[in-house]
C-alpha cells in the first residue's frame, strides 16, 4: 500500500509541477509590455484596478454578513 501511495504523490507532484513550470513560462513571456501606454490609459486602468478591489471587498463583505 505504501507503494501506491508513493505513486499516486509522485504523479500528483509531477502534473503540479508542470502546472507551476508552464505559469512561470508564461509570466516571463509577458514580463514586459509590448505597447506604450499614455499616462492617461496608466490611469483609467489605475481607477480599474481599484473599482475591481473595492467590488471584491463588497462581495467578501456581503458574503460575510449573510454567513452571520
């Protein structure tokens, strides 16, 4: 049994590293930008960013008061 085990850590461990081994691959391809932004566009995608947080702070808040 120990021997089935060790498979199945082993397989689930060599598919989670390619997972991460692929990611990282991808990340580097796209570290730098490959268009110029004007700092207008820098700060329309900076108001983004941050409506996108604050609708995720809501959503976590709302999910938590019906929990309560």
């Amino acid at each position: 049994m120990p021997a089935l085990e060790t498979l199945v850590g082993e397989r689930i461990g060599s598919v989670l590293r390619g997972w991460t081994e692929k990611i990282t691959e991808i990340n580097k391809k796209y570290e730098t930008p490959r268009i110029s932004m004007s700092r207008s566009v820098k700060i329309a995608l900076l108001f983004l960013r941050i409506y996108l947080i604050l609708l995720v702070v809501l959503l976590v808040y709302k999910f938590w008061t019906l929990l309560t």
